[in-house]
C-alpha cells in the first residue's frame, strides 16, 4: 500500500511538473511580452525620440506580437526576433534624432559662415571707401598743391624777367678783378 501511495504522489507531482511548465513558460512569454512592450511604449513616449523610426517600431512591435503568438518551439526564435526588433527600433530612432540634430547644428554652421562672411564683405567695403577717402584727398591736395606751384610761378617770371634785364654789379666797368 506504502508502494501504492508513493507511486500515486510521483504520478501527480509529475503531473503537476507538466501542468506548471506551461504555465510557467506562458508567464515568462506574458513577462518578455511585457518588457518588450514596455520599452516600445518608453520609445514613443520620449519627446525627442518619440517622433522617429516609425516603420521600425511598427515592426517591433509586429514582433512582439509573434511572441505572444508563438508556441513553446518557436519562442526561443519569436523573442530573439522581438529583443532585436525592440533595439534596432531604439536605435533607429536615436540615429535619426542625432541625424536632425546634424541637420540642425549644420544649419547654424552655415548662417554663422553667412554672418561671417557678410562682416569681412562690409569690413573690406569700409576699408576700401576709407581708401578711396584717402586718395580723393591726395588728388587733391597734388591739384592744390599744382595750382600753388603755377601761381608761384606766375609770381616769379616778372620778378625773374627783371633779375635778366637788370646788369649784374659784380662785372661792372669799375671793377677790377685781376689786381
């Protein structure tokens, strides 16, 4: 009887053993479902990320949805797949959010090399008006400075007509230079 006892407690531990993995396996299923779910949920709820890797989430989550579908041969396989879907939608979306942000800080790159460029463009204008400043006020001071010449000039030739015309004192007819 004692044999008979001990064979009906194994014969029902097993049966319970059988009966748990199952549902032991459908939690863990339940339990991977819900991280994954959760991650993916995370992704879209974040502000910057949020907006990025649309067709990669929905293909996680398509392969979220085949592990909670899968049986116990294919679930090893379906939760890989969901685990890589879920990362490669992460990813994605932090690569695209970086990308913008790219964009955006090459943008600014560009208006600074804008503003830049204008500030040497209007500094070699002012430069080249103060230049030109500088050389209308040579011009004329030389026209200045010709006009004074031709009316000093002007001055001098009667003044120089009369030193010609008048006789030199040292070679006058009283003079006698030999001794």
């Amino acid at each position: 009887m004692k044999r008979a006892f001990f064979t009906a407690l194994a014969v029902a531990a097993l049966a319970l053993g059988f009966a748990a993995t199952p549902a032991h396996a459908a939690s863990k299923t339940d339990a991977d479902v819900a991280r994954l779910s959760a991650q993916l949920e995370q992704l879209d709820a974040d502000p910057v990320l949020g907006q990025y890797a649309l067709a990669q989430r929905t293909l996680a989550r398509n392969a979220i949805g085949d592990l909670q579908n899968a049986g116990r041969s294919e679930r090893e396989h379906a939760l890989f797949m969901a685990e890589q879907r879920v990362a490669l939608a992460q990813a994605s979306a932090k690569v695209d959010a970086d990308r913008g942000k790219l964009d955006q800080l090459q943008r600014e790159h560009d208006q600074i090399q804008l503003q830049a460029s204008q500030a040497d463009a209007a500094r070699a204008q002012a430069e080249l008006a103060r230049q030109r400043l500088q050389y209308e006020a040579a011009v004329q001071q030389t026209q200045m400075l010709q006009e004074q010449g031709a009316q000093y000039a002007q001055q001098a030739q009667p003044e120089q007509a009369a030193a010609a015309a008048r006789p030199s004192d040292v070679e006058g007819p009283g003079v006698d230079l030999g001794g």
